[in-house]
C-alpha cells in the first residue's frame, strides 16, 4: 500500500497498519534468537541485552505509540510557544522559524539502528529469520523512546534514498551516491513487515511526529551516483568525458591559487581563474539521448562526433588545491548551460563566476525536477524540512525558487544548509539554520573562543548545529579528555547561541568516524581505511556501552528550557562574553526578560582552575544550576573552583545583571 497525502484524516494511518500487520504475522514462536539492547526498552526495566519476540516487540512499540496522546511538536502551540517576532535570523514571515527551538538527533538509519541480534558477532544484512540487522524505518521507530530521553526534539536524516553501484564503495555504499531520489535503500525496509518500504518510511514519520519529534531529511542535491536513473532521459543534466581520458581533480598554479583565494575572500568573483586547458579539455558535449545504454553499471553514449563518452565522478570543491582523491561514486549535476563552463571545478561548484551567474543559462527543468523532489518528501510523507547537502553550491536563483516554491505547499517547511559558515546571503534566501563550524574548533580553546566572539558580533544570522562532532569529523571521545570533553562540550552546546545537535552515537562515547572527510590527520586517516567506514559499509554503534540515557546530556536542557526567555528568545541577540578570571576559562551571558543567566566553563581537561566572575552580584552566594556547587561573592566577585571540564551556570533575575 503507498502513502498518501500527509495531511489525509488519520495521521497514524500507516503506523496502524504496522502495528496490525506485525500481529497478525507474528503468532507462534520465533525461529530464532533476537536480541535487543537495554536502551531500546524503556527506561530502568533493564541494563542488559533482552531476547524478545521480534513480531511482540515491534507490535508492542508500536502499539504503545498509538495508545499514548500526541506530543505538540516544537514551536506548536504547547511546545515551548512562540519566538520573539521580528528575529529576522529565523527569517521573520518565513517557515521553519521552529528550528531556533531544535534540539536534534542526527540519525544514519542504517548505522544507527544496526544491532547483531543474533549475538554472534557479526552483522548480517538479514538473519536467518528474515529480520535485519542493520538499520531499517521499523528499528527507528524503536529508538524514538531512547532519542525522546536525551532531550531531542528534531530528527536529522541522512539521505536514505536508494544507493548507486557505479563505484560503490564498501559493501553497502554511500548514502550520498542516490541512484533514484525518488526511491528509497531498500535495505531500510524490514521484510517481515509485510509493508512496503514507502509505507514503512511513512509509519515511521507518523510515530516521530506522534511523539513530537520533527524530521529534517537530508538530501544531496548538487550530486547523484553515476548511475542515477535520470541519466537516459536527461543526459544534459550532466557532465561527461571521453571514456579513454583518465579523470583527476583540477589542477592550478601557485599563482592562480592565491588569486582565486583572494579574489574569493573580497567577495570579488569576476574572472576567477579556470583549471588547466587539459582538463577543459577532457570534457565534451552531452551524447544523443537515443545512443546512452548501460554497459554493467556505468551508463555510455555517443557525441555527434562519434566519440564514445562517459559520466566522470567528483571531488572535493574547496580549496582549489585539496587533495582529496576522486570521489569514484558520485557525479556532480550541471546546474547551468554555459559552454564557456563546460566542466566541474571550483568556480562552477562552490564560487560560481559572475559572469556565469548573469548569463540566464540556468538548467530550469534540472531545478525544476529537483523541487519536485523536495515537495514529494513533504507532501506525500509530511517531512519538516531539508537539509541541503553543498548548499554553498547552489545558484542563488535555485535556492529562492526552491525555498518559496516549497513553502507554498507547506508553509512551516525548514531549510537547513551543510554550509561551514553563517552569512547574510543564507537569511536572503530563507534558510532557518547553517551546519557552521563548531565542529572544527571547540577542542581548541583559543579558536573555540574566537568562534564565541564572532557570535557575540553578528547577531540576526541563521543559527548553526552546535556539536563538537559529525558523521564527516572524529569522534569528540578521542579529543583531549575523552568523556570528560563530550560532556563539557555538550553542555556548552545548550546555553552558546545555537541549535544543540546530537550526532548519533556521541551519548554512547562511540569511537569509530562515520566518514574521514574533514579535520583528520594523516595518522587518523591511516587507521581508518574509506572502505572499513561506517559511510560505506556495514557497521553497528556501541548500544551495549551504555545502559541508560545519559542525565549530563538532560541536565542542562531542562535548564535551558526553564531559562528559554534568554536562551530562545532573540536567540542570540543577548550574548556576549565577559572574563573569567583565567585564559582557560570560557565565560559568557545570556539576557533575557527575567534577567541573565551566567555560564562559566573550564576548558582544561586536566587541570582545576578558580574562575572569578565579577559583576553587580546582589546576593553573597549563587548555587550552579548544573550540580551542587555554590559559589561565594567576595568583593564584588563570584568565585569558585572548576574541575576539568566543569562548567556551572548560574541565575541573576532581573535587578542583579551583570
């Protein structure tokens, strides 16, 4: 049965029929063992893996969902209310304003759902009783209780469309290399469901939403696997070189690298400098639509000229000089029909030229194509929003038109953007939310420092993903500290201006990268091999580490929400930094309308420091809302020892600002 409109009657319709449907297969005794781990179950009933019934266990999930009342989704009318209007950061009169309230979960279905319930230390792509073993719609809907306990409110989906084979790498694929926008990885769907897999995505939308979880869905839109299903109809969508060239990145000179940089960094984009003329010319015109056929995985055609072509994979966009080998599974798209651009490089992928932009030689049905993409998602299955992929490299033209098309049909629709920095150009076009680069420099104290300031002096821009971590970055458990960094870095991550973000597997202190794309040095890349990555390949997080939601990941949400007048509201219009009596000690305010809050952190993961805040305090003592600690007020300053890694956080309501 396939899903239809999100807005049809009853909006557990599919989620019923799951539940039905697991009962009325499920009578009898299991085939076999199936195990699940205590933090699928609810809370304190275990701290160790269960054998259960898989057929009960799923019904019984399911079943639980529907029998409870609806959870108001964030930025709903009971779900925290409304923000200030007029915050032009959340694009005031713009949908997706919710997403200055999210606190997210960032989910891989296929690793994060991944359990050996078998027990045999392996991790089968479906056992011998028909279940999987790595991640499916179903397993995702069992982690919602255990995503709920964390404190998130928002689900961040990586793309979990169908997966190419030209290139693949591993054995099982990158979920960026999309085959079929429109199709889902079938290894998503549980075949015992009896449902197919749209039905299945959409049962699981339906229990996320029940329980006042909003998705974002992640999608590459900047590029498709090599074998993408558009390529027999629509072979101008894309780029291709002769078979006999061997492709390679571009390459520039000395000279023309610091041009292009600053150039780049003025703003100035006129005449940026173009890749050698033997890479130019390794690219031709698209082949005749009726001489493309599939030769295994790779499609082929012919020019008018007779030359037999092929579509060449991608690489890395930034800088002009990386060196980052070819991305063999994917291909960019040809978002513009400029023969003066007949060919990928950095300044038609993340600073497009000037003059290319002003040509109105936009691929309109390729943009058009890709809104109907979006829509779909949004309308057939009820998504919050999207994650732009590269959204740096986006036509500005085609992100407006993107953005208010989409809204059109569902006005409170998020636009996210995977874009290292936050810019004036992203409130322009409507985007509610930036990745940023927090990620890349909160285990360097001083960087992390100059990250705060820059937040402190450019209030109104979109809010970014507050994490020491992603699936492209090493894990925060192997920065300085280990356990004591993740904790010092997620509560930071509550109170600083921005959207808390939880990569999944960081409350379970997992080790393993996702993907080694960015901040890894040549040691660290050594030790993991592309094909040995989770992004790849089959892999399970560390479900058994841990035996019950972490309450330092809790903690300091609860206050956050109990403070939401100077932590949400304005957003980011009330931060600022002050002293903390010691260069290791980061200290900042947060001002609302019942007053200010005061945070103080010990960015030294080894060494206790006495931090010293001096303001108008009132009171000669202020307890840390995070622990049992109090500070004494001596003179005019509030003192106190912090441990490594500690950070306190206290309440001066108004008429005791700082």
């Amino acid at each position: 049965m396939s899903p239809k409109p999100a807005d049809a009657l009853d909006t557990l319709r599919h989620l019923r029929l799951l539940h039905d449907s697991l009962l009325l297969r499920g009578g009898g005794t299991p085939a076999g063992r199936y195990t699940v781990p205590a933090l699928w179950l609810p809370p304190g009933r275990t701290t160790r893996p269960v054998d259960v019934n898989p057929y009960e266990f799923y019904a019984g999930v399911t079943g639980s969902i529907i029998g409870t009342g609806p959870v108001p989704l964030v930025g709903k009318s009971g779900a925290g209310g409304p923000l200030e209007t007029g915050d032009r950061s959340r694009g005031a009169g713009q949908g997706g304003r919710w997403s200055a309230e999210a606190v997210v979960y960032n989910m891989m279905v296929r690793l994060t759902c991944a359990y050996d319930h078998v027990g045999d230390g392996e991790l089968s792509l479906q056992n011998g009783c028909g279940w999987r073993e790595g991640g499916s719609f179903l397993k995702a809907i069992a982690i919602l209780s255990h995503i709920s306990s964390l404190g998130a409110n928002t689900i961040h989906l990586l793309p979990v469309q169908e997966i190419g084979h030209d290139g693949r790498r591993g054995n099982l694929g990158s979920p960026y290399a999309v085959k079929d926008p429109m199709a889902f990885d079938p290894a998503l769907g549980e075949p015992n469901t009896g449902l197919d897999i749209g039905s299945q995505f959409a049962a699981f939308l339906e229990a996320a939403h029940h329980r006042g979880i909003r998705v974002i869905l992640e999608l590459p839109l900047r590029t498709l696997s090599k074998d993408c299903v558009w390529v027999r109809d629509h072979p101008e969508w894309f780029y291709w070189i002769t078979q006999v060239a061997a492709f390679r990145p571009p390459t520039f000179t000395d000279g023309d690298i610091r041009r292009a940089t600053e150039k780049i960094e003025s703003g100035n984009h006129e005449n940026l400098p173009a890749p050698a003329q033997s890479y130019r010319e390794m690219f031709t015109e698209s082949p005749d639509p009726g001489s493309i056929t599939i030769e295994g995985d790779r499609w082929t055609g012919t020019t008018a000229d007779g030359r037999k072509v092929v579509i060449p994979g991608a690489f890395a966009d930034w800088p002009p000089d990386d060196h980052q080998p070819v991305w063999d599974d994917v291909t960019y798209l040809k978002y513009h029909q400029d023969e003066r651009f007949n060919y990928p490089a950095y300044n038609t992928i993340r600073m497009y030229d000037s003059s290319l932009l002003a040509g109105g030689t936009g691929t309109i049905p390729l943009w058009e194509k890709i809104e109907n993409v979006v829509a779909h998602y949004a309308t057939v299955y009820g998504i919050d929003g999207l994650m732009i992929d590269m959204a740096h490299a986006m036509p500005g033209e085609m992100a407006v038109n993107l953005i208010r098309n989409v809204r059109e049909i569902h006005p409170d629709f998020a636009f996210w953007a995977e874009d290292f920095s936050r810019n004036e150009d992203q409130v322009r076009l409507g985007f509610n939310a930036a990745l940023g680069g927090q990620w890349a420099c909160q285990h360097r104290t001083g960087d992390f420092v100059d990250m705060l300031d820059w937040l402190a002096r450019t209030p109104g821009l979109p809010p970014h993903l507050a994490t020491p971590e992603t699936h492209n970055t090493p894990r925060a458990i192997i920065r300085p500290g280990g356990e004591r960094f993740c904790r010092y870095a997620w509560t930071i991550s509550c109170f600083i201006p921005g959207i808390p973000f939880i990569h999944s597997g960081f409350e379970l202190y997992e080790q393993r990268p996702v993907n080694t794309g960015l901040g890894f040095t040549a040691d660290q890349l050594s030790l993991f091999p592309p094909e040995s990555l989770p992004l790849f390949s089959a892999h399970r997080l560390r479900w058994d580490a841990v035996t019950a939601p972490p309450d330092w990941m809790s903690r300091p949400l609860a206050v956050r929400e109990r403070f939401r007048d100077r932590i949400l509201a304005g957003h980011d219009a009330g931060f600022r930094l002050i002293s903390g009596g010691d260069p290791r000690i980061i200290a900042f305010v947060r001002t609302g309308s019942g007053g200010d809050l005061i945070v103080a952190a010990n960015a030294d993961m080894e060494t206790r420091v006495n931090a010293a805040l001096a303001a108008e305090f009132k009171s000669p003592e202020y307890p840390d809302l995070l622990s049992e600690s109090v500070f004494q007020v001596v003179h005019g300053v509030l003192s106190g020892i912090l441990e490594p890694g500690q950070v306190v956080v206290f309440d001066l309501p108004t008429g005791e600002r700082v």
